[in-house]
C-alpha cells in the first residue's frame, strides 16, 4: 500500500539575488508608505487632506449599474469569502499538485494580514465615513486600514509571486504584478465608491501588503533553498541467482 507523498515545490526559475532585492524594496517602502498613510490621517495633512473630496467624488458616480457590479466584488472579497477562498485554493493546491511550501505560504500570510488588520483598527479606532452613506449593510466597526485592501492585496501578490517565481514564461513576473496592482485597485475603490472608507485607508492597506508579500518572498527563498526530501528508491531487481538462507 503506497502513502500520498507531497512533492517539492518548482525549483525557483528566478535569481534568488533579484528576490532578496525586490523582498527588501517592498518591505522598506511598504512600511515608509503605511506610516506615512497614518500620519496623513492622523494629523490631517499630506493625501489625508483628501479623504473627504476623494469620498464626495466616490460616492458622485454611483449609478444602478455599477453599484450592482461593485458590491458583488466587494462581498466577494470580504473577509468571509476571503477566507473560504483562501482555504479552497491553499488545501486544493495541497492536493491537486501535492506541494505544501507555496500553500502554506499563501495562507500564512493571509492569517498573519487578517491579525495584523484587526490588531491595527483597535489601536487607531478611526471611524467610518457616514452610515447614511453606505450602499450596503451598516458597518460600525473601525477603518482603517481597510481590511477587504489588504486581503486582496496579499491574496493576489503573494499567489502572482508564487506561480511566477517558479514559473519558466518569460514576463511571468510582469503579468502577475499587473494583474494583483489591477485587482487591488478595483476592491479599492469599491470600498471608496460605496461609502465604507477613506482614501488614506485603503491606500495604507496597499503599503502593508507589500510588507507581508516580501514576508512570502524571503520566505520561498528560504523554502526552496532546503534540500528536498529524497523518495526511498525501489528495489532493483538482482541480476544473479537469488542467495539462499
């Protein structure tokens, strides 16, 4: 009776120097973003001066249409579905391609995002723009940063990292890139459009989650540098006469 094996990830198609580099880069710059997002707010100065015109513009395009469109996006991002999809995607990868770093990895970072925001809106308590202005449920609890931002931010730049980092396309890493910066930025403004945050709180949601993608990056590299685990070889079958006792 043979046992399921979990196979090692891809081997990295990337320089781990071009990792090391890009990890520090998101690091440094998502935290210098993120403070400076808090001191916008906190002091009213900088991009926090533009929080309410930015929410009066938002909330100036609604229509049908688009409300429609965007509160299906925003639900489907929230951290309910965020969540289930996170699992389904981190324990069907487990499965369907027997690998455990990458999985692990994903989810990792999307727990230690959802602590982090939760922890982050108890300490700043900031409250919402107006109830009265909320397009869907009334939501009481505290904004920044917003929590739909940066789940989406980390869900979507670690899993394009991942797959492109081990991934021998050329231009992997620039798709990827385009494509969570474009997603991010739509569940962005959903949040702006239907009356639930500030600018400065989904915008500091973007600088954290480059803190916790360069937390998967350092940590793939470390991952993939680790020998695998070498699979008992079968017998091979004797050539001679088989010895007797």
């Amino acid at each position: 009776m043979t046992s399921l094996r979990l196979r090692p990830s891809p081997p990295l198609t990337v320089r781990p120097e071009r990792v090391r580099w890009l990890a520090a880069a998101f690091a440094v710059f998502g935290a210098a973003w993120f403070v400076l997002m808090m001191v916008s707010y906190l002091d009213h100065v900088f991009v926090g001066t533009a929080d309410v015109p930015v929410h009066d513009w938002a909330i100036s395009l609604r229509t049908p249409v688009a409300t429609a469109v965007l509160a299906f996006i925003t639900t489907l991002t929230g951290p309910s579905w965020m969540t289930v999809i996170t699992a389904i995607t981190g324990f069907g990868w487990m499965i369907l391609f027997r690998e455990w770093r990458r999985p692990v990895l994903l989810m990792g970072a999307m727990t230690l995002a959802v602590l982090a925001s939760t922890l982050i809106k108890h300490e700043l308590s900031r409250a919402r723009p107006d109830p009265l202005q909320m397009m869907l449920t009334i939501d009481q609890s505290y904004s920044f940063p917003s929590g739909h931002t940066l789940g989406t931010a980390v869900f979507a730049g670690s899993l394009a990292y991942l797959l492109a980092a081990h991934s021998a396309r050329r231009n992997a890493f620039a798709l990827g890139a385009v494509l969570a910066v474009a997603f991010t930025a739509l569940v962005a403004f959903t949040r702006l459009y239907l009356g639930y945050h500030w600018l400065t709180d989904v915008l500091a949601s973007a600088g954290l989650s480059l803190v916790f993608i360069a937390a998967v990056m350092v940590g793939d590299l470390l991952l993939s540098r680790r020998p695998a685990v070498k699979a008992e070889a079968p017998e091979e079958p004797t050539n001679g006469p088989v010895g007797q006792a």
